[in-house]
C-alpha cells in the first residue's frame, strides 16, 4: 500500500500544528474517468495511429497502464453494477441491461453498498458526472440514493444516445438545454443529399452535452478543493450518436478516409462519420487534459489519484456508423462489446498519482473492475468494511511497484457466455442462451499467452487444465431470476 508507515505517520501528527496535521493525514481525492465504448486500441498509448489523445497518453507515461485490465461486464450497465459494487457478474444485482418505464435502467437496490457510498462514508464529497444508468430518476438506484452527493448528467443510457438533448439531470431535477427535441435514432430522408452539409443541421444544437457536463465536473473539483472528494465521470463518449461540435470535427475531416453513414443502422447519420469517431474520442482527452490542469492549478497532483477506463469494448462494426475496424478499436483482439471475447471486455486502464505510482510502468496483471474498492481504498489508507464479501482483490501492492501474487482467477458472465482467466489460460463458453442448445457444455480453452486473439483452442490438450476452470465456471454462477443463463439456470 502507499502510503507512510504507522509510527511515522503518528509521529508528524505529534509534531506538527493542527492544520499541518490535518494536511498529513488527508485521504487522497479519487477522479474516475470512464469513457463509453472505448476499444483497447483508440488510444495512442495502447496502439492508436489514426486518433490522437496526447493527455491520456502523458498519464500513462506518467503512471502505471495496464495491458490487461477488464470491464465488469460487456455492456453498459452490468459492467457499472461490477465497478459499483465489487461484485463479479456471478454475483452482482444487474447482468444486462433492461430499460425500465419511460427512463432508466432497472435499479440496483437501496441501502447497495456502492463504491461512492463507501467514499462517502469515508468522509469524501462524492460527485457524478455523465451517464448513471443503474436507477430511473425515481427509482431507490438513482444517483443521490446511492451515496452520491452532486450529480450532472444522463439518468439512463438510451437518452445519451443524443448528444443534443433538450434536457440534462441537475441532482433530480431536469435542466433546458439550448437544443431542439429531436430522436436519436433516425435516418437520413431520401430527398436530402448526403454530402450536404446542411442536411445534417436537424441533428445538432447549441448546447453539446459533454461539454456541459464537463464543465460542471470541473466546477465540482473547484468548489471542493479544500476536502477529500471522489470525482466520477462517467463519459458518454465515443458511444454512438455520432455527434461532435465544428471544431473538433475539423481536425480530421479531409485528413481521414471518409463516406457519408446515412443513419440505416440505427442512430443518427453523419456525413463523416470517421472524422466523427476520431473527433470524439479526442475531445474526450481534452476534457482530460483540462482536468488534470485544474488539479495542477489548485496545487492537488500530489493528493489526487487519477483512473481512466472505458465500460467495455468498442461498437459492434457498422453499428450506427461506427467502424471499428477501420480504427482497429480492439486493438487486435477478437470480439466488440456484447461479447466477453478479449476485445469486448479487455479495455484500457491508466492510473496516475505522482510520487506514489511510479511512472512509465506497464502492468500485464490480470485485474477487472470489481478490483477498484479495495485498491482504491488500501491507496488511501481507508478501512474498508466487508472486504471478505467482496470479489475484487485489491492490486495497491502492483500500482505502487511491490511483488504481488498473481490473481487467482477472474469471472465473468453475460447473456449467453460465461468465461474465466487464470493465468495465461482462459475457458469460455458460448451457445448459453438456450436450455437445450447442444453446443452449451462445450468449453473452449486458450493460452492467451501464445495466442492472444482466441484462435486456437486447446482445450483438447490440456484437460487437467480445463476442469479446473470449468469448475471455477461452475462454482461462480449464482442464479437470477432477474438475469437468468438458460443453459445454466435451467439445471
């Protein structure tokens, strides 16, 4: 853990004035930046040659990143409820997402033992800006029922399928936006010409929501610089809409190939829609940038810990215009979101505290979202109350450069698949959405080591190898009636 000794720690208390004492003794601030549909590969420091993200690269260089860090889940909401509550999806309340009433997701609990409810707790002033998307707006898992102190953003994920909206949440009331009301999903006419700029006018604003948001994230570290505070952004980009404002998308128009998406697969259409991509994903950065500069000019590098993840993999290809091919999103790994193959799952993981974290340093530890409580709590120097009804295993010790044993194993579930990493071994299974599927027994094993992109499976030469993890499989799956496996459950 980093962080002074005991006998130190009570000796500078001792010696010094209260209100150097009370500096001594000051928990760390927690900023967690989670992109939405982020690949493994968007960024520069994971791959990247076609969008730049200088910011997030520089973190990375000037702390640890993580080759093999993964989501809580494929999608957005399961992957939130591991992230929230430390719980693999086995165990954990949502495993899918399920819109619930006009907006919102199905809610997670009241009284959920949520990471923000634990910071908050622990004394923090704990902020959420983004999209939420684990309770409706009235529902016992809406943000300030979950330990939330101030929230700006998107209740439920299918509004933030506009960036344009007519309305944002400001704590639990709804703020106006200088936008039209317009739907996120439409095509483009057939009478209009798609490589018109102005047929594309109906689907903007004034008001870009991730700009709003952001702003009020950096309010939010402004107000509270004095205290401990737990910042969560939740980022709605790069998920589809398409829509990002002139400026950004001018950096890569002309310099990118390029063909008009006219919204026939879902969404909005966009004229550039890979200029789009990639101009999302570097606004994205800047937001970051901006960031870590107001921590800097509030004297707060040395007291902030700084995460940056994605909540899953990258778009399903052609989806709403997004090609994730192109941008080999994935980063060489098979499969996209939805899917708990390596590129659905497998995201980036970048954590910065100066003086604490080392710099410059690469990690290839297995470590999944369910991991984040008990890390960021051991950092900080937090007790943390029911750490053995946790599934995270907390890598402190790795981040702050100690030896540190190999995780034993990892789970996870989603829908139809069910899989666990172990070393360099991982077991999946496929066909689970059906009770009777023949295919549903069948476990494939991969040595992730020799063949990182699921290609050859070698369950047939190791089988020592594949019963100990089809027993993990087995062992780990607790049933839901709200989220239930067929081939599974059905037993």
């Amino acid at each position: 853990m980093c962080k002074l000794p005991r006998m130190l720690l009570g000796l500078l208390f001792v010696i010094s004035t209260p209100s150097m004492a009370a500096e001594v003794t000051r928990p760390p601030n927690v900023i967690f930046i989670l992109a939405d549909d982020l690949g493994y590969g968007d960024l520069g420091c994971y791959g990247s040659t076609k969008i730049r993200t200088p910011n997030i690269d520089r973190l990375a260089t000037e702390g640890m990143r993580l080759t093999r860090h993964y989501s809580g889940n494929a999608v957005c909401a399961p992957s939130r409820c591991v992230l929230m509550t430390g719980l693999h999806p086995g165990h954990a309340f949502i495993r899918n997402n399920r819109t619930v009433g006009e907006e919102g997701q199905y809610p997670i609990p009241a009284g959920t033992k949520t990471l923000v409810r634990r910071f908050h707790n622990a004394g923090y002033f704990c902020g959420a800006f983004g999209k939420w998307g684990l309770g409706g707006p009235t529902s016992e898992g809406r943000p300030l029922q979950q330990g939330i102190d101030r929230f700006f953003g998107y209740n439920c994920q299918g509004f933030a399928h506009n960036f344009y909206p007519d309305t944002l949440w400001d704590n639990e009331m709804r703020v106006a936006l200088r936008n039209p009301k317009f739907k996120a999903h439409q095509p483009l006419p057939d009478n209009a010409d798609p490589n018109d700029p102005t047929s594309y006018l109906p689907y903007r604003g004034e008001d870009y929501s991730a700009d709003v948001i952001h702003a009020q994230a950096i309010k939010f570290i402004r107000d509270n610089s004095a205290r401990p505070f737990f910042l969560y952004v939740p980022s709605t980009i790069p998920h589809l809409s398409l829509q990002v404002p002139e400026d950004s998308l001018a950096e890569y128009v002309g310099q990118i190939e390029d063909a008009p998406y006219k919204g026939e697969r879902r969404y909005l259409p966009h004229q550039h829609p890979h200029a789009c991509y990639a101009a999302m994903v570097s606004r994205l950065d800047r937001y970051v940038g901006e960031i870590v500069a107001e921590i800097k000019e509030l004297d707060l590098e040395q007291k902030t810990i700084i995460i940056f993840s994605s909540d899953n993999g990258p778009a399903a290809n052609q989806v709403g215009g997004s090609d994730s091919d192109f941008f080999d999103s994935a980063g060489g790994l098979t499969g996209k979101k939805g899917s708990l193959q390596e590129g659905g799952i497998r995201v980036p993981g970048i954590v910065r505290w100066p003086g604490k974290i080392p710099a410059g340093i690469v990690s290839a530890r297995i470590t999944g979202f369910e991991d984040w409580t008990p890390t960021l709590f051991d950092l900080a120097g937090l007790n943390l109350e029911d750490r053995q009804n946790l599934d995270g295993i907390s890598f402190a010790d790795t981040l702050c450069g100690k030896p540190q044993l190999e995780r034993p194993f990892m789970y996870r579930e989603f829908a139809r698949q069910q899989s666990v990493w172990s070393g360099k071994w991982k077991a999946i299974r496929n066909h689970l959405a059906k009770a009777d599927d023949p295919l549903a027994n069948k476990t494939e094993l991969y040595d992730l080591a020799a063949d990182p992109t699921e290609s050859n499976d070698v369950s047939a030469a190791n089988p020592q190898e594949l019963a100990r993890l089809e027993k993990i499989l087995e062992d780990q799956h607790r049933p839901s009636d709200l989220f239930p496996i067929p081939a599974l459950d059905a037993k």
